[in-house]
C-alpha cells in the first residue's frame, strides 16, 4: 500500500538566485571519495566547540569539545540521550545559548561555497552582530521540537513570515505575502492565502511544525537545524514532517543537521551519524558503517538495546546498565566507563580517550582502538 | 513473594546498582522540606528579608522593653522634640549618651530646641522605667533608657523625636508595630481558614460548589475597597473600646484577603488532581481523607505559606491606610495608621518631618514580607533547578 | 457490539472482560459552565485480558488508550459499559457498578505503573512511605512487617533496600520507575496497569525496565495491560495488541499479525510510520494524508474514513462493527475481507 506523495516540482519565482547549482555541489559532497571528510569540504565544521554553563553549584561543561563537519546537500544526524549536549551544540551554532551558558572555545566554520573554501568562523562574530543575524534564520536555519516556540501569539501567521522575510530579502511587501503562501502551500498546509491571516493557535500540533518549516525555509537556507523536530509528535505526523523535510532537503539543496534521541529516526533519514555522550562526541561516521558496524562500545549497546519492528515479541534485549550521571558529577576518565561492558580498569577511568579514526569513514573516542 | 528473586539468574548487567547513585551527597539524603530550606538560603535577598521580618516580630514581642518612654505619657512642654541621635562614643571613648536638648520659644512662641553636646544625659543599659506586662511578669526595666523614673522633661531621651503631644515617637513606633501586625497576623489566620477551606472545596470537588465560590471571589474582587471600607466604617459605633474596633477591622482587611488565597489554594488543587501520584494514591485505594491530607496539602504548604506572607504585606497595607484616613483604629489605639495619621497635615510635616518615620518602617515591612515570599515561593518548587 | 472474549484460541480464562466501554468528557464553557459538547475520549470498546498475558493499547495521542486504562482501574468514572473482572475466588464483577468505597478492596488486585517517573512519586514522602502506602491503606501486615516488605519489593526491582528513606529526587529516572513499579507489586496485584511505562526514560534505560517487567510477569505470573504509543515495544513485550483510533477500536491481533499482515487500513499506515531499524530498509514511506479527527467533534461512519484510500460511501456512513474477519481476526472495516494490505 504506497501512495505516491505529490510533489510540488513549479521552481519558485523568488528574490533568491543561487549562484551554485545543485549538480555542483552534489561532486563536491560525493569527491570525498570516502575519506573522513576534511574541513574544506564542509559547509559546516564544528571544531573543539566548548560551551559552559556557570551556576551557582559550579560550572557545567555542557558541551565539552565536539567536532564534527556537515557536508553540503547532506543530513548530519546527531544523537545521544539527555544531557549529552547535542541541543546546546545546536543553539551554539547560532550563538542563541541562553544564559548562564557562554561558548567558551572552538570554531564555527561555515562556508557557504566549498569547492572556494572561503569559509568564515561564526565565532568570531558577536552574537548579537548584523552578521550574525543575518545568518541567522537567512543563511541557517532552524525548527525546534515545540514549534510554538518559534511563533509570537500575538501575530497572524503572515506577519511573521513577512518580518522574516523583510529582514532577510529584499523583496516587496506583496511578493513577500505570495512567497509565503508559496512556502506554506509547499509544506502541504491546505487553504495557505487564508493561512496567512490566521493565528499560530489556529494551527494543529503537525500544522504548526509543517508552517515552522515553511518560515525556516523561505529564506532559503543553506543550512537547516532540525532540534528534535518530530519528538513530540505521534509516528504518522512524524512520517510527514521527516518525508517533508526531505523532500525540502533535495528540492533546494540544503544541508540538515538533525539533532534526535531516537536511533530508528537517524537510520531514516541521515547521511552520517555524530554520536554524542555527556557533551562529547564518542562516534562519528556514515550512516551504513554506524548501523552496520558500530565501534563505540556505547553505540554498540544503544543499537542493541532498542527494540524495533524486527524484535520477536517476549524477546529480551540487552540493556546498559546504570543510568546517565548528571553533567555536573561527570566520571573521571572516559564518561561512559561505569556503563561499559569493555571497561578496562587503569585505562577508561584515568584518561580520557580522543576522538580518532579508526578506518577510512569512522572516528571514535574509546581506549578499545587507541594506538591502532 | 519472591524469594529466589535475588539468588535467582539475574540475567543483565542492571543489578549492578547505578553507580551514580552510590556516593551519598548531602543533597541526596535530604527531605523536600529541608531541600526547600536549602534552596531558600541560597536566594540572598529573601534570606535578608526574613531577617528583618524577624526583627519585626522581636519587636511585637518585645515592644515595651525596647520602648524608653511610656509611649502615651503626654507632656506638653517638650513637643515637637526633634530626634536625639544615639551616640556610642565621647571622643574616642566609649559612652552611650545622647545631647541634651535645651528649648526654648521664638518670636512667634513656637517651641525650639538647640542641641548642646557639652551637656550629655548619660544613657543606660537595662534601665529602670515604666512598668510593664510581659509573659505575666510585671517589669521595668528597658533595653535602655535614663536610669531615673521621674527624669525631667529636659533630662528624657526621644531618640526619635516627639509628636505635637510630646509623645516619645520611638516608643510609640515600637507600640505601633505590636498592634499593625497583631492585625496582620490575626487577619491571616482567619482568611487562612476561610481561604483554604472554601478553596480546597472549590478544587476538589468542582462542579457547582467551585461556580458558586469562583463566581463570588469574583464579585468580591470587583467591589472598590475604599468606598467599601467607608461603609463599613462608618458602622462601626464610635463609642466601641479599643479590642472592638481592633477585630472589626481585621475582619474588615481578611475580607479581600482570603479571596486571593482561595484562589491558590483551588488552583493548586486543580493541578494536584491531574497529577500521577495522585491518581496513584486513589489506585492504591486511599480515601479522600488521605489523599487530601497526606498527598495534596503538603504539596504546596509552602506555596500557602508564599501567599500568607504576601497577604500580610496587603493587611499591613491595609490597616496603615484605613487609620491613615480615620476610618480603621482610633487614637488612643496606637499602630503605624493612627501614627500617620498625626502627619496629615503639611504644616507639621514641615515641621516635623520625623513623624513620617512610621512611613519608612511600612515600607521596609513590605518590601520584605514580599521578597520573603517570593523566596518561598522559588524555593518550593520541587523540580525548580 | 460483543466480542467473544471467552473463546480465545489458547483456553485460557480472561481475567478481564471490558464490554461496550464509554467515557465522555463534558467540554464546559461560559460564566456557568455549561456543558457546550462531549469529548468521545473511549467511544464504545470491547475487549478482554487473558490471565498471563500482555495486552497492549496503541494508537496516538487522543485514541483514548490511556483513558481506556484508566477508567478500567476507575481513576476516571466510566459513562458506560462493562469492566468484569474475574476475582481471585473465581467470581465475575462488574467494576463499573461498584461505588468507589465498593471498589476500594479490589484495589489490591489491580495496580498501575505511570508514564512520568516524575510527578508520580510524591516529591514529599520518601521511597518507604510511596512503596507502602497501598499495604498502609489497606491495613496490610505491622509497620515492622512493611519494612521488610519494601525491602524485599526494592531487591525485587533491583534497587539497594538501604535508599528506603531517601527521597525521589535523589533518584534518576529509571530507578523512579522501578520504585513505582514495587509500589504497585506491594499489595500482589494480579492485572497491572501500565501506561507509557517507558515513554519518559531515556533509551539506555527503556530496556532495563522492559528487561524488569517481563522478568516480574514471568516470576509472578502477573497480567499486563500495556499502553503505548512506541510500537517497537509494543512489540517486543505483548502477546496481542488494540490498535485505538479516536476512541475506538480498529483491529485486535497478535504484534506478528499486525506488523505483518495488517487488516486495517489504519493498522497498516500506523506499521509503515514506524521507522526502520537499519538504513538499508529505507523505502517510499507510506504517508497519511491529513490529520487524527478530533474527539470533541468526530466525522460520521468510521472515523478512519476521511484520510483511507480506501473508502467507500458506505464508510462514510456506517460505523463498523468489530467483527471477526474470515481467519478468525478481530477487525472494525467494512472491506477487511476485500482489500489486500502490506507494511514496507
């Protein structure tokens, strides 16, 4: 029982022009020929990213150190459990960490054009700049779980589109109304002119996340942060937004950096796989290697220990034992070593192993594979 | 019931116990009262808040002894004093004395006193002065004061000033506060009852009693208050003691006060409901009496507590504008309002300006009485951070 | 619209028989509260819980699973229906018609597990006094005896005894489940209630508690009734499986049966949802059209109809009964027998 989704295919007559087309960027994701990808290829290059949060117990090392690259027209999937960082890693990115949380170290590379590799460190812009805020929402973009977050109240829904658009384009006000019903027609909300007159509450729960992605979008960004977008909702509506966003994905050549706790999504609709414990990345590598050959011992037990729709019924799977310890009492060494089935006493609690490769794809932070 | 349950095969890893379970921190062992008062020191300025809100009730306890002079003696010849300043040291050395004050009258007979320091009255600790009750002792002695009990009007010390009666304002200040906050106090306790009481009922049964309750704090709300209180007021026979006209007015200012704790109350019984371990104690099998008592009351007992204090500053408020206007306590009842109210008048209060002092001990009162309970407030929430 | 409960294909009893079950919600507006509609959270269901076994609810937020377990054990009044319950002596009752102090001593035969490891422990008492309060309500053994009863409910979760006076807060996630699954094993119920158990853990711990609550079924020969909207471990952990939409039933089956050879047309749309465990099993997602009716204000005739592919004028009209299809399945569609399904 398939149904063929239709896809809006009319290009849209808008103030954008891109200078790159997306054959063009497809050589470049694809001339990586497999090796780890290198910073010039990427649109996106996280590098060392600290981002603290100071307390009145103390300092907490929230994100502590990732790295990580988003390559052009590609999904990055990030994922870990609470706490791990990965939502902080995304607010970083666009240096909308709410206090008392500042971004204590690393670079943000971003480079819009990669085969020029001219690429610009986000960070070294305040955060509170033009230029910051015109990548912000213009260049990259990003939807969250709770999409009445992103949406004022107190305004119709076109109204924000069009402040969106007005601080991001420079087009007429009328153009700016038609791109906006353009978009939500685009992200299959039925009746759109009528939508822009409406109120965000009006709005269905899938709705709402369906027009938050339409007012992601239609600044055209090159860059997408989906933030848990679809956790909240129930699996058809989940369907949708991911078939949705994918769709998007390829209708204008983005990259999307998906941030989730749930492995069945990643395997669904990401290219590569970032796996992230207690605000560091343990593993991280192509989508098929990770579901295929996972290397962290902390991948390993994620994907054995979830059920899925292949799981014979009463069967049992193993589990992790213990539970994840807060970011403030972080354990000594490698974090994850009082869950670990391969912890090496002397080893795993002393140091704290560095993110290595292991092969020509996957990179990992685990004693296992150190001095290979 | 399942005995082999431990030596049985235990077939994962998760009897290991959570390792980060294991290190007891201080936090960890802590009740939620004791957590509520850990997070409640921490919030500095509701910590200095509740200290002076003590001293304020040290001083409703303690008012005569602290007091230096009768605070009703009247005594025309040294009206309008304006304030002694303690001093600790003559010099470098230590002496507690104030100066003496010599008055005199001006061209137009008005009272003047010119400070002489040269003439000190020597101020003692635990001095004997009028007599007074506390705890059913009768005693005389003050925190300080002029050892003499018949000193002369030049010889008394009015730290503070006095009114147009010669009337010690300190003494009266420290009078005054006994009774606005015996007001306040007393009304809490009955808008408490009321308050809780037709609160709880609105929340947890609902239905008809919650419309007919809501809909009267509603229309309760509404009524302007000062008209109200002049209505109120000018039924209260003029010639009732002191006591009586205390308790009306108190009933009077409880009025709109237990309306808002009411609404608390019902609102959080109306979340209480929803909440898992609620419902988990109907399954047990719970009867209402349990669950209201032990499972839903102790759950936002501080969250009352929040609003009583923040009741009280209105009930402070409250009396201190009524006798302000006449229309709450009457002289010879002594409170922050009827103190005030001497100071209507702009002349006097060019005058003397000191006899707005109650003015600045209303606001400290209220300003801390509302930080303590926002402090609580914070402090109560279970999973606040 | 009775189902036959009592001849399932294995003989063994039901222990629970819930028969045309309704609950309505007034929807209240105005200065007076009035009445202005109804939400139809549970319209009309019927099914039965065999001795043993798991059954599970699924369905999204708003088909009523959690309404349904909930009005069973009576923290909700039903509005109507039949909840007949097979007591431990081997008499049927009807819980629906008990008063709620009637209800009271069947409380020990029955207990919940709740999806928030939050607000289900009450954040003022600590682990003892949660555990035994259903012994203490039920005037169950000394206080002395209650002690070594949550003692040996907190090894039989795998919780150290010694953390009996400490408070919820000290504990994560997955050990507050644990806690409140020895609360509902204190008073040896025979049916528990689980609604999302594992819905508010994170994953690393989700099979921990799985792992525990088939371990318990399987030692104590406990019955489940397990609502959920995760079909991954739904499937993992039942032996037949409700599938809800908007209040009613839409197909009863085994997890194989359903997962494989759905005979509702929302079955197989729920299935296809599902993501895949492995990247290779990518495929054309099967995506469904529209949005979950509203219960306050549903369509006429089925209410799967207006998003079905399949539907005919007559589905517009006509509610579907639950009915037994040609192999012995229960399923609530006018053309079960006629369409041809497939999960990708």
């Amino acid at each position: 029982m398939t149904t063929e989704t239709t896809r809006p295919t009319a290009p849209l007559d808008s103030g954008f022009h891109r200078n790159d087309d997306a054959s063009a960027r497809n050589d470049v994701a694809s001339s990586g020929n497999g090796e780890s990808p290198v910073a010039g290829d990427a649109i996106l290059s996280v590098r060392g990213l600290e981002t603290q949060f100071f307390t009145d117990e103390g300092v907490v090392r929230a994100v502590d150190g990732v790295d990580f690259d988003v390559l052009p027209g590609s999904t990055m999937g990030i994922v870990g459990e609470s706490g791990c960082g990965k939502s902080i890693t995304a607010k970083s990115i666009l240096q909308i960490v709410e206090a008392p949380g500042r971004i204590t170290n690393g670079e943000i590379n971003y480079n819009p054009r990669p085969e020029t590799s001219s690429s610009t460190d986000l960070l070294s812009f305040d955060a509170n700049s033009n230029e910051m805020r015109a990548i912000r929402g213009g260049e990259i973009s990003m939807i969250f779980q709770e999409p009445m977050t992103s949406f004022s109240g107190l305004h119709t829904f076109g109204n924000q589109i069009d402040e969106t658009l007005r601080l991001h384009t420079n087009l007429t006000k009328q153009e700016r109304f038609d791109l906006g019903v353009d978009w939500l027609a685009r992200v299959g909300i039925p009746n759109p002119t009528q939508r822009m007159h409406e109120y965000p509450f009006r709005f269905s729960g899938g709705q709402l996340q369906r027009a938050m992605i339409a007012m992601a979008m239609c600044t055209n960004p090159r860059v997408l942060i989906a933030d848990e977008p679809t956790t909240a909702l129930d699996v058809t509506t989940q369907a949708q937004i991911l078939d949705l966003l994918q769709r998007m994905q390829e209708e204008n050549d983005m990259a999307i950096l998906f941030i989730t706790h749930d492995l069945g999504v990643i395997s669904e609709i990401a290219d590569d796989v970032t796996v992230m414990y207690l605000g560091k990345v343990v593993e991280t590598g192509p989508v098929f290697s990770f579901f295929d050959e996972p290397k962290h011992p902390y991948s390993k037990a994620l994907l054995t220990s979830i059920p899925s729709m292949f799981t014979s019924s009463r069967e049992r799977l193993p589990s992790i034992s213990g539970s994840i310890p807060h970011p403030q009492n972080r354990p000594i060494g490698c974090a994850f070593h009082p869950r670990c089935q391969s912890f090496m006493a002397g080893t795993c609690d002393v140091g704290e192993p560095e993110l290595q490769s292991v092969n020509e794809e996957q990179e990992v932070s685990c004693f296992l594979y150190e001095g290979r | 019931m399942v005995a082999g349950s431990q030596t049985g095969p235990q077939p994962d890893v998760h009897e290991r116990v959570d390792p980060d379970a294991e290190d007891d921190t201080k936090v960890e062992v802590m009740s939620q009262r004791q957590l509520i008062w850990h997070r409640f020191r921490r919030h500095r300025l509701a910590m200095t808040a509740t200290v002076i809100v003590a001293l304020f009730y040290l001083i409703v306890i303690f008012s005569d002894f602290l007091a230096t002079n009768d605070p009703e003696d009247i005594e025309a010849a040294r009206q309008y004093t304006p304030p002694q300043w303690l001093r600790v040291f003559d010099g470098f050395k230590p002496d507690l004395h104030v100066c003496r004050l010599v008055g005199s009258r001006d061209e137009f007979l008005r009272k003047v006193y010119v400070k002489d320091c040269d003439q000190k009255v020597d101020v003692q600790i635990f001095a004997r002065g009028y007599e007074y009750k506390l705890f059913g002792l009768t005693l005389d002695r003050h925190l300080f004061g002029v050892n003499d009990p018949e000193v002369t009007a030049e010889d008394a010390i009015f730290i503070l000033g006095t009114d147009v009666q010669g009337r010690d304002l300190y003494s009266r200040l420290m009078r005054g506060t006994r009774l606005s906050l015996l007001i306040g106090l007393t009304g809490i306790f009955i808008s408490l009852i009321v308050g809780t009481s037709l609160g709880a009922v609105s929340g947890f049964y609902g239905g008809f009693v919650d419309n007919l309750i809501q809909r009267s704090i509603e229309i309760i709300r509404s009524i302007p208050t000062i008209p109200l209180y002049l209505g109120l007021a000018s039924a209260f026979p003029a010639d009732w003691s002191v006591e009586r006209r205390f308790f009306a007015i108190t009933i009077v200012v409880s009025l709109f006060a237990w309306t808002e704790l009411a609404r608390v109350v019902r609102g959080r019984f109306l979340a209480m409901r929803q909440e898992d371990f609620v419902t988990a104690a109907i399954v047990a099998g719970a009867n209402q009496r349990r669950i209201i008592f032990r499972h839903m009351l102790p759950s936002f007992y501080s969250h009352i507590i929040a609003a009583s204090t923040l009741s009280l500053a209105f009930m402070v408020i409250s009396e201190t504008t009524l006798s302000f206007l006449g229309l709450g306590l009457l002289p010879p009842a002594i409170s922050y309002g009827t103190m005030l109210f001497t100071a209507q008048n702009v002349q006097t209060v060019a005058l003397a300006p000191w006899l707005l002092i109650p003015g600045i001990f209303v606001v400290v009162l209220v300003l801390s009485l509302n930080f303590m309970g926002d402090g609580i407030r914070d402090a109560a929430d279970p999973y606040g951070s | 619209m009775a189902v036959e409960t009592t001849e399932n294909g294995n003989g063994s009893a039901s222990l629970l028989d819930v028969r045309g079950l309704v609950k309505y919600f007034p929807i209240k507006r105005g200065f007076l509260r009035r009445t202005v509609g109804t939400v139809k959270a549970v319209d009309d269901i019927s099914f039965d819980i065999r001795e043993g076994e798991t059954l599970s609810l699924v369905g999204e937020s708003g088909c009523g699973k959690s309404t349904t377990a909930r009005s069973i054990i009576r923290a909700y009044e039903p509005t109507a229906g039949e909840i007949i319950f097979k007591t431990e002596a081997g008499d049927s009752i009807d819980l629906a018609q008990l008063s709620l102090v009637e209800m009271r001593p069947f409380r020990r035969q029955m207990q919940m597990i709740f999806q928030d490891p939050f607000s289900s422990l009450n954040p003022r008492m600590n682990i003892y006094e949660i555990i035994s309060e259903p012994l203490l309500v039920h005037g169950i053994g000394s206080s002395s005896e209650r002690e070594d009863r949550v003692a040996e409910l907190l090894r039989v979760v795998r919780l150290r005894p010694e953390y009996m006076r400490r408070y919820p807060h000290a504990f994560s996630g997955g050990q507050r489940q644990r806690i409140g699954i020895a609360r509902a094993l204190a008073v040896n119920p025979r049916l528990i209630l689980a609604d999302e158990p594992v819905s508010g853990l994170d994953v690393s711990v989700q099979a921990q508690v799985i792992n525990l609550m088939m371990d318990l079924q399987d030692e104590l020969g406990l019955t489940y009734l397990f609502v959920s909207h995760d079909l991954s471990v739904v499937k993992q952990i039942s032996n037949r499986v409700v599938v809800m939409y908007v209040g009613r039933i839409a197909e009863i089956g085994t997890p194989e049966e359903l997962f494989d050879s759905p005979k509702h047309p929302y079955t197989a749309a729920l299935m296809s949802s599902v993501p895949k465990p492995h990247p290779s099993q990518r495929t054309k997602r099967y995506v469904l059209e529209g949005e979950v009716a509203n219960p306050g204000n549903p369509p006429t005739g089925c209410y799967f109809h207006p998003r079905c592919p399949f539907a005919t004028d007559q589905c517009k009209v006509e509610v579907p009964p639950l009915v037994k299809s040609k192999d012995g399945r229960f399923v609530s569609c006018h053309r079960a027998d006629e369409i041809e399904l497939t999960v990708n």
